[in-house]
C-alpha cells in the first residue's frame, strides 16, 4: 500500500541539547547500539527524554524500535516477549533488571477494527505503525520526544520541544477525542503538572470539566495504579485537591470527599514520601479516609471496639471491592483506622496494653501524628502516648501466654503431680 509522505520532525542535532550518554543507563544503550547496529531504528522514548531534557532523574529508561517483538527476541539473548494486550519485548540484564522495548505503534483507522468490538482495546494497541506514527498515539507532546542513538539527535514530531521550554502540558490533539479513547488521560494531565510544575494547557482544563464524568468509565485497575502513582510521586494532596475543585473527585473515587483537612493530610503524606518514607497502599487508603471515618465514629470511651471496627469496614470495604484490593491491604487500612480511634481517645482506656502490643499500631501513631501536624488540637494526645509507644512494653506486661508456658516449666521440672494440668 502506497504510504502518503510524512511531514518532517523538528530534529535537535546533539550540539543543540543536554542530553548525554553519560546520564543513559548502560544497559539501555547495550541495548540500543545492538538494535543500530543490526539496522533497526532504536529511540529513547517516553518519560526518559522528557526528564532528561529537564535535568530530572529517569525513573526508567524505555525504547522503542521499528523491530517487531519477535526481531527484538532474535536479535537478544536474554530477550522474553510479554503482555497479552500490548506485545512488548523485555531484556533482562543482571539483579532482575528489565529493559523494555516497544515496537512503534499507531491508530488504526476505523476500517481497519475487527468486527468483533471487544477485539477492538487489544487490536488498536498493536497495530504496528512508524515514529511518527508512535509519537501521535502518545498523550502529552512531552511525553512523545525520541532520542535517537543513531546520531544523539532529539525528534519531536508534536511541538513537545516547545512545550517543555513553555512548561506546559498540551494534549497530542483534540483532548476531547483523546480522553474519550483512554479517561484516564485526565488524571495523568494532572499529575503531570504537578510532577513538573507545568501548567496544563487550558484546553486540557475545559476538556476535564466538560467530561469529567468518563474517568468513572475507565478501568478500575487503572485508576488505582495511578492513585498509587500520585502518592509515589508526592502529589497525592494537590492532585486530589485540583480533582475536588475540577469535580472529578466524586467520579473518580466515589467514596473520598477530599474535604481540606483531609488534603491537608494527603500533603504532610507527600512530604514524608520526599522524605524517603515510601508509602503503603493501606498507609494511603487510611489516610485519604481518616477523616470520613472520624467523623461516622466519633472517638469516645464509650464506643466498643468492635462497633468501631465495623464502621471502619463500612468505609473500608466499598473502596476496596470497587478496586479489587487484596484482603491483607484492607485488614491493614482497617487496622490504621481503628489505631487512630484508639489514639484519639486517649490513653488509660480498657485494652490499652494489647493495644500497644499490636504489629500495626506504630504505624497507625504515624498516621496520627501527621494527622496531629493538621490538627493541633491532637498535639497533646501525641506527646502523651510517645512515650508508651516508642518505648517497648517493659517484659512483665507480655501476654499471658508466655507466662503460662513458663510456669508449666516450672511445673514439669518440679514434677508436680499431674492434676494441675
Ligand atoms: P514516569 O514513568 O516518570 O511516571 P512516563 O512518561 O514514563 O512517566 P509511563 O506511565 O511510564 O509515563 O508511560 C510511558 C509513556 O507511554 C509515556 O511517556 C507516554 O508517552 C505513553 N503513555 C503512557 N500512558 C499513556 C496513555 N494513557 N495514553 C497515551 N500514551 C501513554
Ligand atoms: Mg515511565
């Protein structure tokens, strides 16, 4: 089939720009001089060279290729295909570590879908297509500029050069079009501007108050995922917050209210991950529920344990079904939660010594002190269970258990006589 000519990219010549091989990873270029080496376009591709461009750290390099997975699996030893829905290629290199290698990809046209619409997702995402091709199917102009190792040269085919001069975040077309294809799009705009403090393109914002109802669409597998990534990238509370005022909120996580306490919690989180403190999932399902959950069980003494625990469920397991949060995730999350009631209400309650005993509360004590950095009114309650917590329990409060043990000891080596036991 006769191919209509491209137009041509805007190419950087390698004297125009920063990047250097230095700060690519050393199996990356292995991987990508071999795939030059045997004739093969090979790119560096994605977040890589956005970050790069910026003096950023990579989290990892990704390449793409004009070699199709099974060319890559030929070419490379130590080369295994994956991904049922999208065919990628994955080198493993030395301590488990994976390099990844997408062939271009592009949109096919309308006509072009199988008949059966429930092969479309799996068809349109491995259609083989050229960089250009590549470049368009991608969602931000700057997430869309290659690095060629051909000749150390930068190829933006969508004004993504521009845009990180500008610092911008600008949909690759109509963002209307392309949050329909993938809403999901719409919290990674988002997430990316507050990654790299850009401003989002104002399209972006009429597109995302215009629909924002589809992010409800879009996988929920997806969307924890990039939840995760929001907390792991420390914009948990202003992403949060920008969905609450955008009105995303209540489509994207229907149980989360996102009230400015809670926001406020979600930023002291986003400050300890900075800290080097990564973040647990439940650390993050507590936290953004803290609030909903105080306010249903107000801590007081005279509230059981148990009716606590099942307020925090009512909450809990809602969000945890919708996402297909594993079990364990949940228990923990619960567990934190009830921590915190415990917390609230101060020491010298019934169950207190078990209390201090239990796996999770020093983490619940951090949830609680964060949350304490928000309400100063809590400040006191922190400073008088510190002690207890840091300090372990002294050995004569361990549980009964032990103490029997020691005593049945005791017994056998006296020989007692048999009825006691
Ligand atoms: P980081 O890994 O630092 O979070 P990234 O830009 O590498 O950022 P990834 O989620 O790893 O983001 O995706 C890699 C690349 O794949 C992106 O840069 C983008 O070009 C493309 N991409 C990812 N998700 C989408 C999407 N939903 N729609 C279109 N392109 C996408
Ligand atoms: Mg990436």
């Amino acid at each position: 089939m006769a191919k209509q000519q491209e137009p041509a990219p805007t190419i950087l010549p390698r004297d125009q720009h920063s990047i250097s091989r230095k700060q690519i990873d050393e199996d990356t270029l292995k991987v990508l001089y071999r795939l030059h080496r045997h004739g093969q376009l090979a790119y560096l591709v994605g977040g890589s060279v956005r970050d790069l461009l910026l003096g950023r750290k990579p989290k990892d390099f990704d390449i793409g290729t004009d070699a199709t997975p099974a060319r890559v699996r030929r070419l490379f030893r130590n080369c295994f295909l994956v991904g049922k829905r999208f065919r990628l290629a994955h080198i493993r290199f030395a301590g488990n570590k994976l390099i990844e290698v997408a062939t271009f990809r592009r949109h096919p046209s309308e006509d072009e879908l199988p008949e059966d619409p429930d092969e479309h997702f799996h068809f349109v995402q491995n259609v083989f297509g050229s960089p250009r091709e590549d470049a368009f199917r991608r969602d931000f102009t700057i997430n869309a500029l290659f690095y060629n190792i051909a000749d150390f040269s930068i190829i933006d085919h969508v004004g993504g050069l521009q845009d990180l001069r500008d610092r911008r975040i600008r949909v690759i077309g109509d963002p209307l079009v392309r949050f329909e294809e993938d809403p999901v799009r719409m919290l990674r705009a988002l997430e990316f501007a507050a990654r790299l403090d850009f401003r989002l393109d104002q399209t972006i914002l009429e597109g995302i108050a215009e629909k924002k109802e589809w992010i409800a669409t879009a996988a929920p597998a997806r969307i924890r995922e990039e939840i995760l990534e929001l907390f792991r990238h420390q914009v948990a509370g202003p992403v949060l917050k920008q969905c609450r005022e955008l009105g995303v909120l209540p489509h994207l996580l229907a149980g989360y209210r996102g009230t400015d306490e809670s926001i406020e919690l979600l930023a002291k989180i986003d400050n300890r991950t900075a800290s080097g403190i990564a973040v647990e999932e439940s650390f993050a399902i507590a936290a953004m529920f803290l609030r909903r959950y105080m306010d249903n069980c107000p801590p007081s003494p005279d509230v059981p344990i148990s009716e606590a625990l099942h307020k925090a469920n009512e909450i809990i397991i809602p969000h945890c079904r919708y996402f297909s949060i594993a079990q364990g995730i949940r228990h923990q999350a619960r567990e934190l939660l009830v921590g915190c009631f415990r917390l609230a209400r101060g020491r010298g309650i019934r169950g207190e010594r078990r209390f201090l005993q239990h796996p999770l509360t020093p983490k619940s004590f951090e949830l609680f002190n964060l949350w304490a950095e928000v309400r100063p009114d809590l400040a006191p309650l922190t400073k008088e269970w510190q002690k207890a917590i840091k300090s372990p329990a002294p050995q004569k409060d361990i549980t009964r258990r032990p103490r029997r043990k020691r005593r049945k000891k005791t017994t056998r080596q006296q020989a007692k006589p048999a009825p006691r036991k």
